[in-house]
C-alpha cells in the first residue's frame, strides 16, 4: 500500500480563513475535496494523521469526525497516526522521525510501497535523511493545500 502522511493546519485549513467560526477547527472544504480526490485517483492509497490534531482533546477518531463533516468521503481509509514523541526537548522537530516510526511499527502488518509527507512545515523534518526530502510536499500555509501540491504528491506516489 501507500501511505499519505497527513498534517492539518496549514493543509486542511489555511491562513487566509475566517478562524471566528470553527476556532482551532476550521477546515477548508476545497482542500477536503482534493484529498478526496488524491484517494480516489490512487486506490491503495491511505492516510496516516501527522498533525497534533491526532493527540491530546481532538484524537484520530474526532478529527476523522470532524473532515466527514467538512466533506471528506474517506474516513476508513485514515489506518493511523503517528507515534507521539512527546514535548520532550525538540520533539515539534521530529515529525518525520514519528512518522518514520510508524513505518517500523507496521512493518508486519503492511507492506508500504511508497510514501510521502504533506506539511506546511519543512523545518519540522530536518532530522531525516536527506534522501527523504524527495517525499515531503510543503504546502503554503497562506492556501493551505492546492492543486500544485496535489500535482507533486501524485508524481511522488506514482512513481516506481
Ligand atoms: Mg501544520
């Protein structure tokens, strides 16, 4: 299978928003629809949940929740989150090591062909080797997730 690692704010949501309504949960429906899309156009495609929507009072289940209202037609398709490392010392630094983590945690359970990071942060993968900046599409937090970055990651994951 492959696997879409998923962050939300900055993604699914963007700066340039009205926030007053949904607060801390605004989503954008036009970036909802092109995930839908991203999933329809590549079957074995699932999601994993990077974002920090995935701990502490939202969760997986309430975050999934929450984009079917906003339109997201995929809900069993979202397998998981990302292991927490935590608040520990430069843990925000390290999403791309959890998400990594992830990968070693399933590792008898699935056989993940192809992956690739969605963010809006870069400086939040540094950790990784550099042979994985390939797979990370960095979306502008201004727009949050388009078109442009639905281009990259269908070459990301296409590919052999
Ligand atoms: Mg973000």
């Amino acid at each position: 299978m492959k696997i879409l690692f998923l962050d939300i704010d900055g993604v699914l949501n963007n700066d340039g928003q009205d926030w007053t309504i949904e607060r801390s949960w605004t989503i954008h429906d036009p970036s909802v629809a092109l995930l839908n899309r991203l999933l329809d156009e590549i079957p074995d495609l699932n999601i994993v949940i990077s974002s920090t929507w995935r701990v502490k009072d939202r969760g997986q289940e309430a975050t999934v929740n929450h984009l079917v209202k906003h339109g997201f037609k995929h809900a069993s398709r979202v397998i998981g989150s990302t292991p927490d490392f935590g608040d520990t010392t430069n843990a925000w630094f390290r999403r791309g090591e959890e998400c990594l983590e992830w990968i070693e945690l399933h590792n008898n359970d699935c056989v993940v062909e192809m992956f690739a990071f969605l963010d809006d942060q870069k400086d939040m993968f540094l950790t990784l080797p550099m042979y994985y900046s390939s797979r990370l599409v960095i979306t502008n937090q201004e727009v949050g997730f388009v078109e442009r970055d639905f281009d990259k990651l269908k070459e990301i994951l296409c590919s052999k």
